[in-house]
C-alpha cells in the first residue's frame, strides 16, 4: 500500500507535515512499546521493510523443509521417521503463519512466492548446503533451529502485532526442534567411534554457516539500525551471533566435540566465548545464489510450485462457486 492509498483509507488527503506528525506519533507509539496493527498508519519505508523480512523469513521456513526432507525417506527407525516429518510439517506450518502475517501488510502469498522463484527474494543462506549425513540431520537442530531460537525469540515482542504473535508459536516448536537436532547428536556422541566421527564432521561443516545465518556483522548491515529503532529487530546481529557461541560453546563440550575453530577461547573478563573470524566472502557468495546446492534447492521449489498448480486452481475454482452461491442466496 502507497502513502498515498494509506491517506485514502484514512478519508484524509497525501500533507507533507501531517505526514511528519504522524511519523513523530507512529515513533512515538513504537517507543513506548505499543503494537502496530495492520489497521494503523504506518510509514511506507516501515511496511516495506516488514514485507522484506517477513517474506524472507516465510520463504526461509519453506526452503528449509528441503536439506531435512530429504532424509525423511532415510531415517535409521520409525520413531526418527516420526519425529523428522512432524518438524519438517511445523516448518511448513511456520511459512503459512508467516505469509500470512506478510498479507495483513497489503501483499499476496502469490506475488511473495513469485519473488522466491524468480530469485527476486532472499532466503536463509544456510538452506544453500547440503546434508550429506544423517548427523547433518543432528546439526540442523542443534545449531540451524538454535539460531533461529536465538534470532527469532526476540521477535515475538516486535512492534508489529501480527509478526510478533506469529512468531510465538513458531519459537514454541523451535523450541522442540532443537532439542530434537541435540539429541541425535548426543546419541551419536555416545555411539561408535564411527558415529562419533559423523557427529563431528556435521559440526565442522554447519558451525560456520550457522554463525552466518546471524547476518553481516553491525558495521555493515544495511537495515539493522533503523530496524532496531522501529522494533523490527530488538538487537544487531552481532549481539545474537555473540549470544549464541556463548549458549553452545558448553554445549558441544558436553558433547564431546571439537568446535572447528582453533581461535575460540574463553575471555574470563568479558565473560564470553571469543571466536576467529568468519568467511565474509563465502556469506556474500551464498547469499547471492552460488551456494553448494542452491541451484538445487530452487529447481525443487519450482518444480513443487508447477507440481502444485492443480491444487490452487481447484481451491480457487471452489471458493469461486461458493462466492457465486452466496451472491445468489443474496439476491434471491
Ligand atoms: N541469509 O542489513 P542486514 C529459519 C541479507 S531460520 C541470506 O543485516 P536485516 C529456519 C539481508 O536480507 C532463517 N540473506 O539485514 C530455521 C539483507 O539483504 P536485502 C530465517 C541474509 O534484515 C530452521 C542483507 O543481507 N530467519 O527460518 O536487518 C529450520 C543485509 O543484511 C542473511 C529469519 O529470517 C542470511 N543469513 O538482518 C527451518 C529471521 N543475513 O534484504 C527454518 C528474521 C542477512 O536488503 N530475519 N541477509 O536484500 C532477521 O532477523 C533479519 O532479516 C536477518 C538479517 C538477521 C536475517
């Protein structure tokens, strides 16, 4: 929706300083911690930017049923089998809220998936790697579902009201996610020589992207200041990176695992975990496009997509004949 069509609803014609009046109001509700609705006035800037992250994070949870869908099939017993589709379905569930919370903003589910398969839209770059193993299965629930933990409980008090109850659901069965991803990799780690070592190769490989998933770090990210400000973000990338090296840091130790990090050290005056330095180059490669298995990942969304038409035409087709009925009752 264009300033323009905000005033309209409103009843009220486009004025410059009746726009900065309300910005000043809008800010002023947001600092004192008061939700935004989809009713309400907001600055255009503020909307789009809430569309960006929320369509990104819905397309996130949708991309990211594919690196675990594909040990569904694979699962060493019924009840991993079990406990597997059960988190890739909340996944599933997790897009759905989110889209949905992205509409009540004046965009479409429609036009938001033809962003993602066009490549027009951004997703987690940690979906663009593969899972090569079934401890990878372990990592992505440990560390892939902990950072989204991390990031994203902040979000269930952002200023956006249909945002941040979206995303307390979602955290509630993060929550359980993660405790399923620790608990594979405990097996693991208490298992075999041989299993042990899978365990350990899925941290190698998925410690460093997972830190990734956090975002550039302060000095360069583009939106993080003014996302703060409006309560989109609670706090900048780097305080949840931080955050999250501190909370599993001990964790892999109970595991027994290595961090594959010769440079992380425990910084007793600052009370935090001091890690060595991300490949910034490899985060700004994935992000645009030439991850591992990327190429992959969007030929099946985009072969779902086709594979799905059916389904939209006939869901269409029967809210199309139940509008007509009820016009008719109307009328008759
Ligand atoms: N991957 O200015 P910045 C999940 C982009 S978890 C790709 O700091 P912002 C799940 C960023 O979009 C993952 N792109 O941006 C877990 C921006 O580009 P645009 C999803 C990234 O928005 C388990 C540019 O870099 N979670 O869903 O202030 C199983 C500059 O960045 C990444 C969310 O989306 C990245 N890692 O902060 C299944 C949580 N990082 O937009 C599913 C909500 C940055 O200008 N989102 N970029 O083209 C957020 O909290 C924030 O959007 C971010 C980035 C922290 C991700």
């Amino acid at each position: 929706m264009t300033p323009a069509q905000i005033h309209e609803l409103h009843g009220e014609a486009a004025d410059p300083t009746l726009e900065e009046r309300r910005t000043a109001r809008f800010q002023a509700r947001i600092d004192a911690d008061e939700k935004i609705e989809p009713v309400d006035w907001m600055p255009e800037a503020y909307r789009k930017t809430l569309v960006r992250q929320i369509s990104q994070h819905a397309h996130s949870e949708v991309v990211g049923m594919l690196p675990e869908g594909n040990w569904i099939g694979r699962a060493p017993s019924l009840r991993r089998k079990a406990v597997l589709l059960a988190k890739v379905q909340d996944e599933g569930g997790h897009g759905l809220y989110l889209y949905a919370a992205a509409e009540t903003l004046g965009v479409s589910r429609q036009e938001m998936v033809e962003q993602l398969l066009s490549g027009a839209a951004k997703y987690s770059s940690i979906f663009n790697y593969p899972t090569l193993s079934w401890a990878d299965i372990g990592a992505i629930g440990w560390l892939v579902d902990g950072a989204a933990i991390m990031n994203q409980v902040p979000i269930c008090r952002c200023s956006f009201g249909p945002y941040a109850r979206a995303m307390q659901r979602i955290c509630k069965e993060e929550s359980f996610h993660q405790r399923q991803g620790y608990e594979i990799m405990l097996q693991l780690s208490r298992g075999t020589p041989e299993q042990k070592q899978m365990a350990q190769d899925a941290l190698d490989r998925w410690w460093w992207p997972s830190l990734m998933m956090f975002g550039p770090p302060d000095g360069e990210s583009q939106h993080g200041a003014q996302g703060m400000a409006w309560k989109i973000k609670l706090f900048g990338n780097d305080e949840l990176r931080q955050k999250f090296v501190d909370v599993t840091v001990p964790q892999a130790e109970y595991l027994g695992l290595t961090m594959p990090d010769p440079d992380l050290r425990f910084d007793e005056a600052a009370g935090h975990y001091r890690f060595g330095a991300i490949d910034w180059d490899e985060f700004k490669r994935v992000v645009k496009g030439g991850g591992p298995v990327a190429r992959d990942r969007m030929k099946a969304r985009r072969r779902a997509y086709d594979d799905g038409a059916w389904v939209r035409e006939a869901a269409l087709a029967h809210a199309e004949k139940k509008r007509a009925r009820r016009a008719e009752k109307i009328a008759g």
